[in-house]
C-alpha cells in the first residue's frame, strides 16, 4: 500500500505542474464555449440550463484530455519499472488483457467525447457546430465501444457471472455482453449527465474511485489499483482547479471516459451491486433525466420544471457550492455502503 500511496503523490504532482500550462494551451486553441446554447435528446433548446450557467461561458473544456493522456503513460511505465526492480506484480486476470480493457476504455470514450468537444466549441465548426454530435450517431458509437469492451471482459477476462447479495452467484455466460455493455453506455452517460456544476462530477468520482481502489488493494490486483491511484492522482489535481469558479471543464473528452470506465473497473472488480451504490448520485442523476425524457415523449410533458436533479435543485434557488458539497457528502456515505457491500460480498463467497 505505500508503493501506491507514492504512485498516487507522483500523480498528483506531474498533473499539478502540468495543469496551468494545459490550460492557457486550450485558451490559445480557443477550446472554449463561448455561449451557452444546449439541447436535450430531442433537439430542443434548454433555456433555464443556458440562463443558469451562461456566466460559464467562455471556461475552456477538454481538461479530462490530460489526465487520460498522463494515465495512459504512467502506467504502463511504472508497471515497467516495477518488473525491472523485482517489486512483485499480482493480476486477477491476465496481466496484458487487464491492461488493455481498461486503457481501451480510457482512451477510446475519451476519443469519442473529444470529438463531440470539438464539434460544440465555436472556434472549430462556426455557431452553427456548438451542438456537437447528434445523439443517435454518439450512441451507435458508445454500443460500438461497449460491446467491444463487454466481449473482451468475457472472452479474455473470463468475467460472466453477476453475484446479488444475499440471494447467491449467477452465472449469466454470453449474456453478460449486452448486460456488461447496458452497464457502460449507462454510466457513461450519468456521468455526463452529472457534470454541470464546478467539481460536482470529478469530487463525486474521486470518493467513488478511492472505495474501488481499496477493494482492488484487497484482492491484491496490482495493476488496476496503479491505473486507480495514478487517475485519483490527477482527478484531485483537476479539483483544484475545477472547484468554483471553474477554471477549466472536463468537457466530453473526460466525462464519457470517465464514466465508461468507471463502469468497466466496477465489473472489472466483479462489484455490479456496489457500483450501483458508490455511484449511486450519477444513477439519480441519469435516471432524473431519463423519466423527463420519457415524460415529455410519451405524456407530452414535463415530468420536472427541469433535470437533472442538480438543475432542478439550482433552479430552486440553492447556491452551486452548497449543492456539490452536499453531493459530495451523500457521495461519501454511499462509497462506504458500496464498499461494505462489496467486502459483506467477499466474506460470504469465501
């Protein structure tokens, strides 16, 4: 544990150096949204979201790019580094294939979201590109992902089986591809869904992720507790500079990737059931926006005066801080019901 406490620090410290330059970079590119002008799945403008975060506008997005990019580096190195000094390397799972589900996962959502960031910032594609990629096409590319993704966690990982507290192991064989894909394309999407305040998402995460990383510890899987210490490395890095006033957005490029992968180490870790719980704000938030969805197609009408829950709470009249900080708090407490769920998991299927 203290060779992963140091890997986290050194993480923390290459991204802090590397933050406040990354950030004048994406002002000189004009990575920036220069107005608010947002649509929902339907394709209709979202006038109260635009009037409550337009003093937004302008905050460069894609500061999920430079975490994904250290990670992406620092762990294959410091895996590298530990073999040559003979620190010992235990893996759940094939050491190659774990590292390459993950990655993957990083990179290839955060692929995605970069181009949708692109796609809405006005300096790339005219006023007429703020709204980037249409729903349908992002989601025919997400499925294309996740089921990739879902297909490699069976066929390589030999991951198939689904425990429910209390009620016993069920082994659900090739059918866990499309549940493993549900679940990615899900989180993925409440993740994003949930990044709209100043370090609402990355603050609710970090927790999230320390309880993973405590359960990857305990089951002594080497490389998914360094790619988790070196990414709560760089998202507390990100905190301090995304706390309010934002000085720069995760953008697409951080939330789908983060959350797809945030998916993907929770059945990774073979946690279904406590992946709900720790991230259990992302899953009202998606849920909050999905029975708006829902209600305004099938009932011709707004289910809520807005969603998700966080906008609806802001249009009330709570101040942006007292919401994050609350989330977060809610946050910590459902990462330790996640976390004894997931070790009352561990001690009865021993």
């Amino acid at each position: 544990m203290t060779e992963l406490l140091g890997i986290l620090l050194f993480s923390w410290l290459i991204h802090s150096i590397l933050y406040v330059p990354f950030i004048r970079t994406l002002y000189s590119l004009k990575l920036q949204r220069l107005e608010q002008k947002t649509r929902d799945a339907f394709d209709k403008r979202t006038p109260i979201f635009d009037k409550l975060h337009q003093h937004k506008a302008g905050t460069p997005v894609g500061g999920g790019l430079l975490i994904i990019l250290v990670t992406t580096v620092l762990v294959p190195f410091i895996l590298l580094l530990m073999k040559y000094f003979w620190f010992p390397i235990t893996s759940v799972f094939p050491l190659f294939s774990e590292i390459k589900v993950v990655l993957f996962a990083f990179l290839s959502f955060g692929l995605l979201g970069l181009v949708d960031d692109m796609k809405k910032t006005f300096a790339w594609n005219g006023a007429s590109g703020i709204f980037g990629l249409r729903l349908r096409h992002k989601l025919i590319l997400e499925i294309i992902l996740a089921v990739v993704l879902s297909f490699w966690m069976v066929y390589e990982l030999k991951i198939d089986i689904f425990y429910l507290p209390f009620f016993g192991v069920f082994r659900m064989g090739w059918f866990y591809i499309p549940f493993a894909a549900f679940v990615i394309i899900a989180f993925a999407n409440a993740f994003n869904i949930t990044d709209g305040l100043d370090g609402l998402s990355s603050g609710v995460l970090t927790v999230a992720l320390v309880a993973f990383w405590f359960i990857s510890a305990t089951i002594l899987d080497t490389p998914l507790s360094i790619f988790l210490a070196i990414w709560i490395g760089g998202l507390v890095s990100f905190l301090y500079f995304n706390v309010a006033p934002a000085r720069i957005f995760l953008g697409d490029v951080g939330a789908l990737s983060f959350g797809a992968t945030f998916a993907v180490v929770g059945l990774m870790l073979g946690k279904a059931p406590a992946l709900v719980v720790i991230g259990g704000i992302f899953v009202v938030e998606v849920l909050s926006s999905l029975l708006q969805l829902l209600s305004k197609k099938y009932l011709g009408r707004k289910l809520f005066v807005v969603a998700p829950f966080h906008l609806w709470l802001q249009y009330k009249g709570w101040p942006e801080t007292k919401i994050v900080m609350r989330f977060w708090i809610i946050g910590i407490i459902l990462a330790i019901f996640g976390l004894w769920l997931a070790l009352l998991t561990k001690q009865t299927t021993l």
